[in-house]
C-alpha cells in the first residue's frame, strides 16, 4: 500500500477560506495506554463555532484545527464508501464570514472530523528521525522531541488497515492511503493537498 501525507497549508486562502474556532474550549487529551504521556492536542469541546475567511468554501477547510473540516457532500460520499479511520463528523456552526455582513445565503454545512490515532509505526531510521533526547516509551514513541525527518516511512506490516490516521510518533501528521487519495480524486474534492509519505519532511525543517 502506498500512503501520502495530508499537506494543506493552513492558513493560505488564495482560492479557498481556511478556518478559525471561537471561543474555543478544549476536554482532555487523548493518552498513552502504557505511560499516559498526552498523545494528541486537547479535544475540541462544542459549541463548535467557527469563522471563514472568506465566502469561498471548499470540500476541506484547515486552518486552527487539529484535523479539518470537510463538506455535507464529503461525508455523505464517505459514509457510502468502505474507508476507515474518521471516528466522528461533528456538525459546526459558521458563525462569522469575513467580508460577509449577512450569512445569506448561509454557507454550506461543514463537519470536523475526528481522526483516528493508529498503531502504525514509522521506519524512524528509514525517516531519519533526530531526536533531542531519548525515547521513554516505546509504545507511544514519546520523549525526546523530534527536531527533524526525511520522508515518512511506515512499517507496513504494522499498518492497522486505516485509511486515515495518525501514525504513532507523529501526533500532529494525518497519513491518509491509497484508497483514501483515490477516494478524493475521483470525487473532485476541492482544497486538499497531499504529498507521497516518502516525500513528506518535517515542515519545520523545511524552512531552515
Ligand atoms: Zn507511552
């Protein structure tokens, strides 16, 4: 299976609005089983209020979400289609449009999705993963903060058959499939970018 990490820049809306949460409040990380290290950002707790930065609207809308939020007709194709890894869509209000003095028409309804957290791990020499520090646990991979990577490479026979996901030790990177990508290009989802896992390098790095 080859795999492609989601590359959306999120906050660039040449074409597309991206997304801003308001009065946003936040419940309680997600943990390591094992060591109960923190694993993901703090989930967002509703009202799921947002803001768009323009009346221009997508399929996908990144911006200061953990994930993303996705259109009707995206969830509604997803629904129908044999793909896992979204534990839930949750219904968001847009609140406020930039540029925009009445919300008439309204826009569309978008959804966050929940994405699921994998137990597929990364090849981390293959990545060349450098780390400041050593690895306390082994099974969530944290410790030692990763200051740099080239390429992700999944051990595939660790892959737990998600479609999208995050893989273990990359909390904030969302690795989508074959099948996934293939699922966006032939629906003509409109506002996602992706780039092939092998190709993808630590976006902080990148701008050294
Ligand atoms: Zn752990």
């Amino acid at each position: 299976m080859d795999f492609y990490v989601i590359n959306n820049n999120r906050f660039n809306d040449s074409k597309y609005a991206f997304g801003e949460s308001i009065d946003q409040k936040t419940g309680d990380f997600e943990i390591c089983e094992v060591c109960k290290s923190p694993i993901s950002m703090r989930r967002w707790l509703p009202p799921f209020n947002v803001k768009l930065s323009k009346p221009s609207y997508g399929d996908f809308v990144f911006g200061t979400f953990t994930t993303f939020l996705v259109s009707e007709v995206f969830k509604q194709k997803y629904e129908s289609a044999d793909l896992k890894g979204i534990l839930a869509f949750e219904p968001i209000d847009v609140v406020k449009v930039k540029r925009v003095k009445l919300l008439s028409p309204t826009p569309p309804q978008f959804y966050n999705v929940v994405v699921t957290r994998s137990k597929t791990r990364i090849d981390e020499v293959k990545s060349m993963f450098v780390r400041d520090g050593d690895v306390e646990c082994d099974t969530c991979r944290t410790g030692g903060a990763i200051s740099s990577f080239q390429g992700v490479y999944l051990l595939q026979e660790t892959w737990d058959r998600y479609d999208i996901f995050f893989p273990t030790g990359l909390p904030g990177t969302i690795v989508i499939s074959q099948r996934f990508y293939d699922f966006v290009k032939e629906n003509k989802f409109t506002n996602i970018d992706f780039v092939p896992a092998e190709q993808y390098a630590a976006p902080w790095a990148i701008e050294k």
